[in-house]
C-alpha cells in the first residue's frame, strides 16, 4: 500500500511543482510532468528514509514530494534544456 500511496502523493505533487518551479514550461506535457511528480516522491521517499526522517516503509509527505519533484523538475529543465543547445 505504500507504493501505491506514494504514485497518488507523487502525482499531486507533480501537479503542485509544475505551478511552483520556475520556468514551468519544461517539461510542457501533462503526463511527463506527473511522472516526474511521482520519480520526484520516490527521491523525497528514499532520500528522507535514509537521513532518518522517515521510518523505513514511511512514504514522504505531500510537502516533501512536492520538494521532490520540484527538484526533479529542475533537474530535467536543465538536462533538457542543454540537450536542446547542442
């Protein structure tokens, strides 16, 4: 149950960090976006389990996927943007 908990936080993320991240047009799909939400609440997930934040099993919360997919979505924005200039 966790998985799947942490795919609905990561997709509601996702949605959240297209409206907050600078420069929001990259990634411009809607589903890439999601699936970017839903990588960025795994990253929130693992990252969070292995600084002690979160209990193993302990998914991230809404704040924390958000952060992660913002970063994720920057991270994208910049690898993207630089596949773009060569």
């Amino acid at each position: 149950m966790g998985i799947i908990w942490t795919i609905i936080i990561g997709f509601v993320a996702g949605i959240i960090a297209k409206f907050i991240t600078p420069g929001s047009n990259e990634p411009s799909g809607f589903i890439l976006t999601t699936i970017l939400g839903i990588v960025g609440a795994f990253v929130a997930t693992y990252l969070g389990q292995s600084l002690g934040w979160y209990a193993p099993g302990q998914g991230a919360g809404l704040v924390g996927a958000v952060i992660g997919a913002v970063i994720v979505l920057l991270v994208w924005a910049m690898i993207n943007g630089r596949r773009g200039s060569v």
